[in-house]
C-alpha cells in the first residue's frame, strides 16, 4: 500500500517506529536477473548466508522489554554479486513458551516502519503465538538499524516540491526539486539504495528463515507486509508454510491509482468518523449535522492553509498538516475518541498538540551523527544514529524500487490538471494531500516489473488472505483481485468491520488468524467476521 508519510519539519522531528496501523537460503536461492528478479536455483557463493545461525542476546536501551531477544541476518548487498559486499539486518523475538514447532515471521507494513521498534512496543497483540512458535520480526534492508536509508536535505526539498498548492502551481520546479532531493537520497543513503525493494527484502526473508532453522517460512502480515509475502510466495512456492496476509495490498495499480485509492478510502474513513461523532457526543466540534460537519472539515483545512497556528516547535500547522493527522488517526476506530478531543483543541484554543501526535506517532530517533559511518561495513546501525527521515526515505525507496513506471516530465506536467480534479473528486478533503504520490519516483531510476508481471498463480499450499471492509487504506477490493490473481492458494476471510487491518481490532478475525498459524485450521473461503462493535 502507497502510504503517505509527512516530511513536513514538524512531522520530521521524529520517526514513527512502525508501520501506518499497523517488509529475506542455502540451496533454495534464485539467482538475479537483469531486472532483478530471481531465476532458477542458486548459484555459488551463497551457502555461506544459509549456513548461519542467530546469535540472541538481551536487547539493549531502557524501553525494551526484558523477555524480548535480539539479533543479527548477514545477506549479501547485491544477490547477483553474493561474493562482495554484504549487510546485516536487525532481527528480535519473542521465545515459544509451548511446544515450539518454528517461528513465525511478522512485517508490520509500510513500507519503511522498523519491526523491532514495532514488536518491542506491541508485542501484547502475538504473544498467543508463542504457544507455538519464536514470533520475529526484523527491520528490513534501508530500515532502522538495516542500514537506514536517508535524503538528508533532500527531505526539505520533497516537502516542497510536494507541499499541497505549493507543488502544483509550477510542476517543472517540483520535478526539478525532486531531481535535486533524488540526487541527495543517494548521497546520503549509502550502498544499500541501489539493492533497496520488495524483491531483495523477499530474498532477505529466506535467508532469515534458514538461519531461524525453519524448514518452511512461516509468516504474518500487514498491509505492505501482504505485497512482500506474495513476492515470497511467487519467488520461493515449495519455501511456504503458513502464510497470512492481513490488509491486503494491490500488486498491479500504478502509483497512481493507490493515490486515488487512498483517497476515497480515507475520505469513507472521515464521513464514518463524523457520523459517529455528531450521533455519539454531544460535545462533537463539528456540531451534530453530518453534512454540516463534512464543509466543516473542508473549511477547517482551507482556514489553516491560509492562516496556519504555530505547532508546539514554532512551525505553522497548515491544513495540508491536519489532513496528515487526520489520514494517521482514521486508520484506526480506537483512535476516533482522542481525534476528537484534538481536533476541539484545536478549533477552542488553537492549540495543534494533540493533532501533532498522530502526524509524529510520539516517537523520536536523533539525527545519525555521521551519515557514513556504518554504511560502508553493513553492520547494525545504533539506534542513536537512525537517520530522523528514515521512516519517509525509506517508504519513498522501496515503493519506487518496486514501481516500474516513469513518465517524462512533460507527460506529468500535462497530466496534473486532469489528475488533481479527478483526486478531489474523489476526496474534497484528502484529494490534494494524495494527488503528490504521482510525483514521488521522480528522477529515481526505474523499479521493476517483477511483481507487476510475475506474482500471479502462485503454486503454494493454501494461505490466509484477510480483507477488511471499511479499510481507508487497502480496500477491500484489493483482497479480492490479489486472490484471484495469487490463485487457488488464495484463501480469503471478509472482516465486515472498519479500521486498517483486522488481527488488532477484530476478535474474531484475530482467533482465526491464530488458529491457522498454530493449528493450519483454515476457515472456507469466503467466510466472514462481523462488525467487532456488534458483538
């Protein structure tokens, strides 16, 4: 799922550690390609990466949990070159406290959020797991402690070139500063971006499954975690064990296209809030008229783009800064009542506090002291030298390693006109906000075509594809054409609730995810969960 990540200075003073609601072979490894996708079986050089085994140790720093383990996956920087450079990534775990039967792999979406820093926050949601399996998680290549990835001032010059109005009023300046801020990326971000995306981060997976000692990978999850397992799975199908997708990405849609996506989702997500909040509270700040409350949002967000309040750093909260918060908190119904709250905050006292905290997710990584400092080697990163932009760096790499489209600029500069009606039609609020997705790969070079083309009829044992109805960011519609196009493997649970994803919010959707990983009891196809507030 395109996700899109402020880089506004008040949201890059810090890093959200995980995903938006929350992407790696002895024998088995393909060998690269021109294109960078895998063919055939492995060639030499490798054996030395599937040979290995991890060393765990107590995580360090104050906030980790003390059941919680830490480690490290050696791979190599470029497959085709396994011989050369390598890099290490960023692996924990919570130990089986059962009969272990393996470990199960989790992504937490994305692209671009640190697992570690995930699991470390909410390991609560998977510990019934742990009556079976090691639940680990990772940081995938250009994330976190892998080698982050970062633009340096380059982010400065994205914000701009992709700051609502500002970005569209003369698009070959944009392009020009995209250019600039691409250049920029690469300097700052080390060896690693060239090697960066989905296909090598599905490589990257079964190294780590070998190096766990798993015969077969078993694995969860969510949102962009779902376009990494089906990559897995087309690349590696007699590697499957027991795979669960959880908010279900499109792997066909250009970039433009999951713009208008997100857009029509998270507007739906925004008419549900403000239905609930003019029904439910009496002290809703959008009054208790739902299509008054609609134009109220509408006129909120143009208010503050023409009159910004300082945030609590001194910046200006704009209304393209609002949209940002409010994209963050619908992603989530639990997070409906303190949206409200924050959003009468802002309209009594023009106070943006509470909004900030869903825009900067309340985390904060420092700004690496020496940019080059570990990324020659490849070893772990310290967490005190995690670039501060990593997060929005490395979603931007990873979705344009993965997109293989790049229009020239005079085909986007005759484009956006049309393109900017068509997003606001479709969102009044979130439209503008969206349309700059369309921009982002700008004067990176080509991604491939490999998961466009290639992930499609998948011959792997049955796995678990979880689809939620009033999903803002991966439609539901998304679960259905990626089954179809995985095949019969492709088992699909409709989740008839709201939110982005089902296993946190859902009971139900919940128990049979578990059931499956720690039992293989797959509910029938087509089977559903009903709305989580109905019981």
């Amino acid at each position: 799922m395109l996700a899109k990540l402020s880089t506004r200075p008040t949201a890059l003073r810090w890093a959200i550690p995980g995903a938006l609601g929350l992407s790696l072979l002895g024998a088995g490894l393909p060998a690269a390609t021109a294109d960078g996708a895998p063919a055939g079986e492995a060639g030499p050089g490798l054996s030395r990466y599937y040979d290995q085994r991890v060393k765990w140790t107590a995580c360090e720093g104050m906030d980790m949990p003390k059941e919680l383990q830490c480690g490290k996956v050696t791979v190599p920087l470029d497959y085709a070159r396994p011989k050369a450079k390598t890099l290490d990534l960023a692996v924990a775990r919570y130990r089986a406290t059962g009969d272990r039967k393996g470990s199960v792999l989790l992504n937490f979406g994305g692209p671009g959020g640190s697992g570690v820093s995930e699991l470390s926050a909410g390991g609560e949601d998977f510990m019934h797991l742990t009556n079976g399996y090691d639940v680990v998680t990772f940081d995938p290549r250009g994330v976190g402690r892998s080698s982050p990835v970062s633009c340096g001032p380059g982010s400065v010059e994205i914000m701009r070139a992709t700051d609502g109005d500002e970005g569209m009023k003369d698009p070959e300046e944009s392009l020009e500063r995209l250019r600039a801020a691409a250049a920029q990326c690469r300097k700052h971000s080390g060896p690693v971006l060239p090697h960066i995306g989905t296909v090598n981060a599905a490589r990257d997976l079964d190294v780590m499954r070998r190096a766990l000692g798993d015969d077969k990978l078993n694995y969860l999850g969510f949102s962009y975690g779902t376009r990494l397992g089906a990559v897995y799975a087309a690349q590696f199908p007699h590697r499957v064990g027991r795979l669960v997708l959880d908010g279900v990405d499109t792997l066909t849609e250009p970039l433009t296209e999951q713009g208008v996506a997100g857009a029509r989702g998270q507007q739906t997500a925004l008419e549900n809030f403000l239905d609930w909040c003019v029904a439910d509270d009496i002290a809703c700040p959008f009054g208790q008229d739902r299509r008054a409350a609609r134009g109220q949002v509408e006129q909120l967000v143009a208010s503050l783009d023409d009159e910004p309040v300082p945030s609590a750093f001194g910046e200006p909260f704009t209304g393209q800064d609002l949209v940002g918060a409010l994209s963050q908190a619908l992603y989530s119904r639990e997070l409906w009542p303190s949206l409200e709250r924050a959003v009468a905050l802002l309209v009594e006292d023009g106070d943006s506090r509470g909004l900030e905290s869903f825009v900067s997710g309340g985390v904060g990584f420092p700004v690496r002291r020496d940019p080059g400092r570990t990324a020659a080697g490849g070893g772990l990163t310290d967490p005190a030298d995690v670039p501060l932009d990593n997060l929005p760096a490395a979603l931007m790499a990873i979705n344009c390693a993965d997109d293989p489209d790049r229009p020239a600029a005079g085909q986007v500069t005759r484009s956006l006109g049309r393109l900017r009606e068509r997003y606001e039609q479709v969102s009044p609020v979130f439209g503008r906000y969206r349309l700059t997705q369309v921009l982002m790969c700008y004067g990176r070079p080509k991604g491939t075509a490999y998961i466009r083309d290639e992930v499609k009829g998948v011959d792997t044992p049955k796995m678990l594809l979880v689809g939620t109805r009033g999903d803002p960011a991966t439609p539901y519609r998304w679960t259905q054409e990626t089954a179809k196009r995985l095949g019969p493997s492709a088992v699909v649970l409709d989740n008839k609730g709201e939110g982005h994803t089902g296993y946190a919010s859902s009971r139900c959707v919940h128990r049979k995810v578990d059931d499956f990983l720690l039992h293989g009891s797959l509910p029938p196809s087509g089977s559903s969960c009903g709305p989580e507030r109905d019981g």
